[in-house]
C-alpha cells in the first residue's frame, strides 16, 4: 500500500522560506510516477505546484515557477519543496502526491499538513 | 493557465442525476484526452474518481461517470447518494507536463 506523509513547519513567518518534505512508503520512487505537490488555500480550491521525477527533471506552474524548488533524495525515498519569500497569500494545506507518467492521474495522496504564513 | 470553470455549487436529491460541468480551452481540456476527476469530503485528501476523461479506478462506484465534448468535461453521478456530499474537482493535462485544476464544485444531497 502506497502511502505519503508531509512534514514541515506549520508556521512561516512572511518573506521567509516555506519548506516541507514527503516521505513514500510501499513504493519506490525510482520506480517512476512523478512526485510533487498540489495546495489549497482555506476554503479555495486545488492549486498544482509542480512535480519532480526521479531522475531529478523538474515541472512548475508557470505562476509559482520562479519561488519553486521541487528535490528529490532517492535514498530516503523522500522529495522536497523550497517556496520562497512567501506572503499571507501562501498560506495553504499542501499536499504532495504521485502522479502518473501520463496524463493528469494523481493516484496517491498524502494527507495534507497546513502552513499558515504569519508573523 | 488560467483555472479550469466549474460551477460553485450544483445538488440534487438522492437518486437523482446529477452532473459538474468543466470548462476549459483547446490547450487543455479540448486538446487531450487526460481530464480526471477528484471527490473531497471536509478534511480529507482528494481522492480520484474518474481519469483519462472517463475510467473508472478499481472500487470507484459505476454510478460516477465521466465525458468530454470539445472543451468541457463532465462527471455525472448517476443515482447520487447522500456519501457522495462533497467537493468535486476536474483536472486536465495542459501540455508541457503541465496540469491545471478547476475551481471546485460543491455538491448538496438535499
């Protein structure tokens, strides 16, 4: 059974750096899917950030790109997310998630963990 | 990219039909094959109900369903039930690896 856990600070101050971690188990992350995270602002709707695959080839939403890192540590079965100088704005529940090779298939989710942007 | 268009809110009563419409444009929704659909009860993680415009995953029930007419993708639940209460959100490949989710769709079991 494939499962995902986020986890990082659930507080940022504003001009900061926001950065979490997802950690997958029962699967491989070399064994393909691209992996990466998706949030949602209070109340609003899903927002796709970007995904990583495991050879290190990055994709961003062209509004988030130029504040997104997406790394991946194929050692620990873990990838990463780096959003700089974020506002009040920024503040979400952040997933991450697999996503097929394919299409727009995000398989496996994991459970989400808010970051409020305050000071 | 801009959001995919989903009307806020649409409900129904139990057994009845019910459809989300999604709306998008020739370089997203109207140019491939790759909607998907996404159920989010309050609190949860969504979860994928319908993918590549119409299948179904193993243990998604057959009364949600899924189509495409050129620019617009639907969900129709077929029969709904007072679990399906939920937020339901399309998802369209956008090119470039790219994705793009619509704004959401409330649906009220009346």
């Amino acid at each position: 059974q494939v499962q995902l856990h986020e986890s990082g600070p659930g507080l940022v101050k504003p001009s900061e750096t926001l950065s979490l971690t997802c950690t997958v188990s029962g699967y491989s992350i070399s064994s393909g899917y691209y992996w990466g995270w998706i949030r949602q602002p209070p109340g609003k709707g899903l927002e796709w950030i970007g995904n990583i695959y495991h050879d290190g080839s990055t994709y961003y939403s062209p509004s988030l790109k130029s504040r997104v890192t997406i790394s991946v540590d194929t050692s620990k079965n873990q990838f990463s997310l780096t959003l700089s100088s974020v506002t009040a704005a920024d503040t979400a529940v952040f997933y991450c998630a697999g996503r097929g090779i394919v299409g727009a298939i995000f398989d496996y989710w994991g459970q989400g963990t808010l970051v409020t942007v305050s000071s | 990219q801009s959001a995919l268009t989903q009307p806020r809110s649409v409900s129904g009563s139990p057994g009845q039909s019910v459809t989300i419409s999604c709306t998008g444009t020739s370089s997203d929704v109207g140019g491939y094959n790759y909607v998907s659909w996404y159920q989010q009860h309050p609190g949860k993680a969504p979860k994928l109900i319908i993918y590549d415009v119409s299948k179904r995953p193993s243990g998604v029930p057959h009364r949600f369903s899924g189509s495409k007419s050129g620019n617009t993708a639907s969900l129709t639940i077929s029969g709904v039930q007072a679990e399906d209460e939920a937020d339901y959100y399309c998802c369209s490949y956008a090119g470039n690896y790219i994705v793009v989710f619509g704004g959401g769709t409330k649906l009220t079991v009346l």
